[in-house]
C-alpha cells in the first residue's frame, strides 16, 4: 500500500483519558513521523507517561483515535500494540535476569528445530540485531551480570527484533552513566536512520536539546504546543511546562561557612573505597559529583553505618566516633535522603503520617508507647513546611506523586532535627517545579545550621548548588573545587 | 526577576487506583460479611432445640417469640451455651493466630507454632503429673516457647536462614521431641488448679475467652500504640528502609518470634487444661490454621498490612465453620473440604475487594 512519505506514522487526535478524581489527558493531539525523535516533556502528572501508556496498549483512552499509517488502530493491551510494531521501553526493564540476552531478546520466539532450540541460530540472530545497533553485545552473557546500560541495549534489540516502527523510551537515561547515555544517544541516531519513530518522554532538557527532532509539552493533561526543536529554548520549554518563565534553577544563598562538623580521614572499604578523606564544614553544601559506580553512594553509606568500612577515622565536631549501623548515626545527629525513596525512602504501605516519622519515634514516644497526638502535630508541621501535596495526613505515600514522596523522604530527615544532611541524588526523577522546592529547601537548611553532603550525577545541580564539590572515580577522590574554580569540563576531567 | 522558589506550579498527588465503594466496603468488611453470612445459615439451616416441625421458623419470627407451648424453640448454633463454647474452642488457635500475625507482619512465618503446642502441653502436664506446683507449670512451658522463638529469631537474623526453613526445622524437631519426651502416651493426672484455666470462669465467661480478650487488647495496643509495633509494621513494608530509619530491624524481627512462641505456649497451657491431658498429637496442624485466620483476617503474606481485628475475625471464622458443620452432622471426612473451600474464597474475595493494584 502506498502511503504518503509527509502523513505521518502516528497520529493521535484528541486523546482523553480520565482517572477518579483526575483528567489525566484532555484532548491530545500527537503526530510520531517515521525517523524522527519527539521529545514528550512535561511535569510529572501532566499526562505524558498516560499518553505514551495509550499508544502502547497499556491504558485505553475514554475518547480520541489512534492511526497508525493512516489505519485507525485501537491497541487492546501491550501485546497487541507490539504486533503493530509499537514497543515501549519502560524505566523498569523487563526481561529474565537469569536468562542470556539473545534468549531474553528471543523470549518465546526463539527458533526451533525439531522442538528443541536452535541455539546456533539463535545466537547468529541475536549477533545480527546487535550489528543493526552498532554494539558489541555478548549475546551468551546472562542478563543479570550486564550494567543497567546493557539491559536496556537488550531491550532495544528486543524492539527491534519484533519489527517495531514506533519505540517509546521512558526517561532512558535515569539510571545511565554519561558515557552509556552517549552510547544510547548514537543507538538512537541509528534507529532514526532505519526510519523507526522514537517518542523520548525525560526530564532533562539537556538530552533533549541533543536528540529529539521535535518537543511537545503537556500541562496538566493538556496540550502546550508542538515545536520544531529548533524554536525551543530551554526557559521557554520549561515556561511552557509549568505556565511561566523560571529565571533562577538554582537558588544557592550566600552562607558564612564556620568549622569543620564532619571529618573523613582514609576511609577504606576492600575494593570499592580507597582511602577517603574530606571535611564538610557547618552550613556547607559539599557536592559529590563523580560518574555512576565511582563510589560515591557506597561511601556514604559506609559513613551512615548501613554499609560496613576496612579502616579509617570518623570525627563529628572534633570527636572520633564509631557508627556501626542507621540508629548509631542518627543518633550522632545524621540523616541520609537515599538515591532509591522507593527501595530505600519510603514504606510505600504506609501513610504520609507514618513515613515522616519512622526516624524519630524515640521523639514521639516515651517507654516505647507512641503519642499520637504529638506524632499528627510533628507530621501535620513538617507537611506545611515541606509544602508536601497530600490530601491527608492518613494518604498513603504510595499514592503521592514522585516529588512529594522524595518531600516526604526529606521531612522524615527534617524530623530527626540532623547537624548534618547526606542528600543522595535528591531531586532524581522529580519534577521541574518539585526539584526547585527541594533545591530552595536545600539552601534554607544550611542557612539555618544544616551542613548537607549532596551526591548528584546532574554537573547543573552540583555546580548550581554546592559550596564546594569533590570528585570520586573509582573508590577514590580525585578532585577538589570551590564553587568559584568549578566547571562542567574540569569535573569531568576528573570524574572520567 | 522572579526566582523559583515560592509559587510552583500544582503538582498533583496522583490518586490511587480506582477502587469504587463497593470494592472497598468488601475490602474492609469481606470477612466479616463470610463470618455472618455462615452464622445465619447455621442458625437457620443448623439444629434446633425442638424438633423443627413443631418449630417452624416463618411462625416464630412473625410471633416475635421463641416460646412454643411453653418450649424454648430456638437455634442451636445461636444459643448461648454453643456460642460461648464456639469462642471458648477458638481461643486457643486465636491466641497462636495472634502471635503468628506478629511474625507475617514482618514478612516472615512461623510453622513451629502446632509443635511448640503439642511440645509444651506435654511438659505442662508431666510438670503437673509431678507435682511441680502451679507457679512452674505455667512457667516453664512459657519459658521453653519463648526460648525456641528466639533460637529461630537468632537463626533469622544472625545465620540469614529464611523463617520458613528455620521454623520448618522447629516444625518437625519439636514433633520429634514430643513423642520421645511421652513415649507416644497421654500424660494424666492434672490438678484442679491448673484444670481452672481451661474449665473456669470469671463470671459468667469461660477463663480461655477471657485470657484471648486479654492477648487481643494486649496485641492491639502493641501494634498500634508503641514503637515496636509501629517498627514491625514497617520492617514488613519496607525492611532496608525501615533499617536506614534506625529501626532495630534485628531485635524486633527476633522478638516476634518470641512472642510467637509464647503464645503458642499460652495456647498449650489452655488447651492441655481443657483436655486434662497431654497429648502427644494435640496442637498437630494449628500453625496451618493459626495462618488461615490471618490470612482470612487480611492480613498481607508478604508483610505490612494487617489488623488484629481481622485476625480475631479469621479466628472466629475457622471456629464457626468447624463448629456449624459439628453440629450438622456432616461427616468429618467432608469438614476439610469444606473449610478450604471457605478459606480460599474468603481470601478471593479479599482480593477482589482489593481490586487490581498497579
């Protein structure tokens, strides 16, 4: 059949789509054109991942259609849609852990002869799609001892393998180094170059402004506008996604910096820490910057005590000190936002109430009985102060969008009243407007005595926010700037 | 020129799942609804106390009485004897429920609670058989089920041997013990005193059903009103996060299974009064239904969710099934089929009132 090579692949009209109590989409529209990457932003229940969701037969609009290659097409469930060629690469990856990757790229489809697997083919097939990609990809290996990276590669060549037209990558560069997110970015380009449609829903503008051919922005469900990516700018996208022109990302105040409250002196841990020394001194902002796997979330974790150290000497204002586990440090005056509010933040069970106090029930008790009332009052505060959105205090935190739940993660610090705050990767995943509130908040709390240890894989935030950055690679500091001397180039020259 | 901080744009809490009012009425209130629904039948389809012809239900309902030439003519399930009978078997398996709870809670299980009954109701009645005294026999049995709880809360959490193994090893080495420890035979010879726990009253109420009000209240104020409770509920929703919170993840998840312990022996002491004996095979199989009422009772198999009161309704639910199909004659054969039908509806049903989460 012939088609016209200027209609496009995919074209949504008025897509609609409510959940009780919201519309997550009204009346979208969206066009996918064969070899182009359009970017889908907007802020975290705008209804991009709802929209996406529709168009990968995950959720099923109340009203809109669906053309794909002019047919309408009405994708009944996830399966259906991959048949048509529309594969989605969720942020969680699906695939076998304890399979190998030609199996998992073959899951259910491997080829056969005389009902047995047909395992020289099968990996001859698995080489081949990993050459469409231009990687070198170990089709034997087992999928659980590749990086996030790989897995993801896997994904795609699943994709592919299936035929697909339209790929939909959701924030695919989350768990990604620089360099993996290079790799993904030249997979990518490929792709477009096969004539495959990518729709990119991510958060960071940056990547955006490197791969996407076209932006559209959601707001609150609505359509904001199409752009050539040529006409967007990134305070005009982020005016777009949040209704108004953002001027200052990060609102760093000018402190007075007094002593040192934590020392480090050659922390070691066999094999992943060598030799760590640095102070953090009283209201600091000490950024951690440093690629994925340098160590850095494994050193404070050793310093929190939930990791075990070899050797080394801790000093918290002046006075050496032993942590052995959590209760130890928080009782030694630390909180530690983790990276993972999911695995690691939050009890996603339980409610809002619940979450902000775990840290300091001591507080909130007396003889091991709870007082209630004095636990609604402490949560009911750190709720106005954090500015978290939550119909109630009794809310499940399990319902709460991504930046309240990491508001709910650092109110449950706030409670235990810290000296000193380990922020591991903290606005991760959040929103434009929520990780302007986190950063705000990060700025109020050194003024107001707080010394924050900050780990972030974003140069923007690090150099945006902190007072002085230190560099990790491989179990090692391997740089020290001040805010002054520091810059994305000479971080990385580090850090890589 | 504006900066970012105050005014941000509305970031909506995402509202959970769609769950209509009549999923959650049954989420809430399935088991209670099951847990009526089998007493009204039992009540009407059950025995009566005259012959049924001479009591014929449509005529005693619009007479508004009971009274039939002079005869009580009333069901045998609902009467008061039955029901406090009914509470009084359940208290026993209710109390081992109560404990196991604690333990699921946490993400874990205890099979050892039936052989920790059957291990301590015998001692208990070789102490009574001995002439130990009141004081060590109540003791004792105590002693040695709080004692393997924390043989198998060390086990857990300083060997990392999964609970189901550990107290699967219970399970069977306390069987074991119990049989050599009697020889296979029933241990008699219980005093009076002792005999009161299982036979007694505090008024008009059997002391069993009062001891399982006591550990009911005792384990509800535990769950909801201390540090311990609160731990254990985070611990089963999020153990590395409660952790990293400073719960002591270690001590809470070893002190559940000794209170998992004690209970079941507390349940021994009942029961070894109630029979007069020991017997070697009695508390056989409970830690099944100790896990069906709570199970029944809502509470999550991985962890994190769950009320005492749903465990008391699971308890009561298992004891009415028992005790209804006793008393209409259906042949012991039939009675396990029944009940696990029972038991996987009740927990269907659950989960359809849960809805499918996301």
């Amino acid at each position: 059949m012939h088609t016209d090579a200027r209609r496009p692949l995919v074209e949504m009209r008025g897509m609609s789509k409510a959940f009780p109590g919201v519309q997550a989409l009204q009346s979208v529209d969206l066009d996918l054109h064969a070899g182009e990457v359009h970017a889908v932003v907007g802020e975290n229940g705008a209804g991009k991942s709802t929209l996406m969701k529709i168009l990968a037969g995950v959720n099923h609009a109340d009203a809109g259609s669906v053309r794909l290659q002019s047919r309408p097409i009405q994708n009944a469930n996830p399966r259906q849609a991959l048949e048509r060629g529309v594969t989605m690469i969720h942020q969680e990856l699906n695939l076998a852990p304890n399979l190998s990757v030609a199996e998992n790229v073959f899951l259910g489809r491997a080829p056969t002869r005389g009902g047995l697997i047909d395992w020289s083919r099968l990996y001859a097939d698995a080489e081949a799609l990993a050459a469409r990609l231009g990687i070198e990809l170990d089709v034997r290996a087992r999928v659980e001892d590749l990086s996030v990276a790989r897995q993801q590669t896997v994904e795609i060549a699943k994709a592919l393998s299936l035929d697909a037209r339209v790929i939909i990558m959701d924030e695919p560069t989350s768990a990604l180094t620089e360099r993996e997110t290079e790799a993904l970015f030249d997979i990518i380009a490929r792709l477009k170059g096969q004539g495959v449609a990518i729709a990119y829903i991510s958060h960071r503008l940056d990547e955006i402004f490197r791969v996407a051919d076209r932006v559209t922005v959601l707001r609150d469900g609505r359509l904001v506008g199409t752009l050539p990516i040529g006409e967007a700018t990134p305070p005009r996208l982020i005016g777009m996604m949040v209704g108004r022109e953002l001027t200052t990302l990060f609102p760093k105040e000018a402190v007075e910096i007094g002593q040192p409250v934590l020392e480090v002196r050659h922390l070691r841990r066999t094999g992943v820490l060598d030799d760590i020394s640095f102070v953090l001194r009283h209201r600091e902002i000490l950024g951690l910057a440093g690629l994925v796997g340098a160590g850095r979330t494994e050193l404070v974790r050793g310093l929190f005590g939930a990791d075990p150290l070899n050797a080394g000497e801790i000093l918290i204002q002046g006075r050496p000190v032993h942590i052995r586990s959590p209760r130890d440090a928080i009782s030694l005056g630390l909180g530690f936002v983790t990276e993972d509010r999911k695995l690691q933040g939050l009890v996603l069970g339980m409610t809002v109430r619940e979450n902000e106090t775990l840290a300091s029930l001591a507080q909130i008790s007396r003889a091991g009985l709870l007082d209630t009332n004095r636990e609604t009052t402490l949560a009911a505060r750190l709720v106005e102060q954090l500015g978290v959105r939550t119909p109630s205090l009794e809310q499940e935190v399990a319902n709460l969008s991504g930046g309240n739940q990491q508001k709910v993660v650092i109110a449950k610090w706030l409670a235990t009243q810290p000296r000193i705050l380990i922020l591991d990767e903290p606005t991760r995943g959040i929103d434009v407007g929520a990780k302007a509130e986190v950063h705000a908040l990060m700025s109020r709390l050194a003024h107001d005595g707080v010394s924050i240890l900050m780990i972030s894989s974003e140069l923007p935030e690090i150099l945006g926010m902190s007072d002085r950055i230190l560099v990790m690679r491989q179990g090692r500091v391997t740089g020290e700037f001040t805010r002054e001397q520091a810059s994305q180039e000479a971080i990385m020259a580090c850090a890589a | 020129m504006s900066v970012v901080a105050e005014p941000v744009g509305e970031v909506r809490a995402r509202p959970a799942v769609s769950r209509g009012l009549g999923n959650r009425f049954l989420q809430r209130y399935g088991t209670l609804l099951i847990l009526l629904a089998l007493c009204l039948v039992f009540t009407i389809i059950g025995p009566w106390r005259t012959a049924r012809e001479a009591c014929n239900l449509w005529e005693q309902v619009t007479a508004f009485t009971l009274v039939k030439n002079g005869q009580v003519c009333g069901p045998v399930f609902a009467s008061q004897v039955n029901i406090l009978n009914l509470v009084r078997q359940v208290s026993v398996i209710g109390i081992v429920a109560l404990g196991e709870m604690l333990v699921i809670l946490t993400g874990g299980i205890d099979l050892g609670v039936g052989s920790i009954v059957g291990f301590t109701g015998v001692v208990a009645a070789a102490l009574q058989r001995d002439n130990a005294g009141l004081l060590p026999t109540l003791l004792v049995p105590l002693l040695l089920g709080g004692t393997t709880g924390l043989v198998v809360g060390i086990l857990v959490t300083k060997g990392n041997i999964p609970s189901f193994v550990a107290t699967l090893g219970v399970l069977a080495g306390l069987q074991g013990a119990t049989l050599v420890f009697t020889n296979a035979q029933p241990i008699t010879g219980l005093k009076e005193d002792f005999r009161t726990i299982g036979t007694g009253y505090l008024g008009a109420i059997p002391l069993p059903i009062v001891i399982y009000a006591a550990a009911i209240l005792a384990t509800g104020l535990l769950l909801g009103r201390t540090t311990f409770g609160r731990g254990i509920y985070a611990i089963g929703g999020n153990e590395s996060a409660a952790r990293l919170s400073g719960i002591r993840v270690d001590l809470f998840k070893t002190l559940v299974f000794v209170i998992s312990g004690l209970g079941a022996a507390l349940g021994a002491l009942i029961l070894t009064a109630r029979l007069n004996s020991g017997q070697p095979n009695s508390g056989q199989g409970y830690e099944l239904d100790a896990i069906a009422s709570v199970v029944i009772g809502g509470t999550s198999l991985s962890g994190g969710r769950g009320t005492v009161l749903g465990t008391l309704a699971g308890a009561l639910l298992i004891g009415v099934l028992s005790n209804g199909l006793v008393l209409m004659n259906v042949s012991p054969y039939y009675q396990p089929i029944i009940k696990g039908a029972i038991i996987v509806g009740a927990v269907l049903l659950d989960q359809v009132g849960r809805g499918r989460r996301t």
